[in-house]
C-alpha cells in the first residue's frame, strides 16, 4: 500500500506533463490555423508559450522530485528497520 500511494502521486505529477504536450500542440496547430497578423502577435505567443513551458514544467519538476525523494527515503528507512531490527 505504501507504494501504490507514491506511485499514484508520481502518476498524477507526470499527467501535468502530458497536459503541457497537449497544450503546447494545440497552441501549434492555433498559430498554424490563425496565422497571426503581425509580428508583435507571434511575440507576445511565444512569450506565452515560454513562460507557460517554464512554470508548467518547473512545477511538475519540483512535485515530482519531492515525491521520488520521500519514496527513496521510506523505502530506506524500511530498508534499515527490516536488516537491523
């Protein structure tokens, strides 16, 4: 049971991911579709779209890092309870 709660963490933290793929495709295929007027619109999406990538994948690199960590760390911890009593 206790793997299966960090694993299901780690699962969830990793589905931001494919949500930022997702997102990231469809604002591709809107600039394609649209095909922005002026220069000043394809600035200000890419901006957007850099900012939205770093905050997106900042967040999900952090979740995740703390949830593999508290993993590695139980499972030591039980690791040592189990070979030393």
């Amino acid at each position: 049971m206790f793997f299966v709660e960090h694993f299901l963490g780690i699962l969830i933290d990793t589905s931001f991911l494919g949500l930022w793929v997702l997102l990231q495709w469809i604002l591709e295929q809107a600039i394609e579709r649209f095909r922005l007027a002026g220069v000043i619109d394809a600035y200000v999406l890419t901006a957007f779209r850099i900012f939205f990538a770093v905050s997106t994948l900042a967040l999900m690199a952090i979740f995740l890092s703390v949830d593999i960590g508290v993993v590695m760390i139980r499972a030591w911890r039980k690791l040592n309870k189990e070979l030393h009593g």
